[in-house]
C-alpha cells in the first residue's frame, strides 16, 4: 500500500512539472494512508 501511495504521489510531481494545465487533486482524493485502498480481486478461470 505504500509504494502505491508513492507512486500516486510521484505523479502528482510530475503532473506539477509537466505544464500549467495540470490539476491537483482535492486532499480527500489523495492516497495517504492503508485505510484510503478498497481491495479488489477478480479471479478468472479458463477450460
């Protein structure tokens, strides 16, 4: 979860670094902490 949140956050820096167009996302919406992740599992089975 954490290297999830740093890359979520490198590219935040780079985004700031890209142009003048880029967007910050609302604090609500940045991953910080283990609690902002919902797990997902899809599991696929081919004959």
């Amino acid at each position: 979860m954490k290297s999830i949140a740093r890359t979520f956050q490198k590219r935040v820096a780079a985004g700031l670094q890209s142009g003048r167009d880029f967007v910050i996302p609302d604090q609500q919406e940045q991953a910080r902490q283990t609690t902002d992740f919902e797990l997902i599992t899809w599991l696929v089975i081919k004959s």
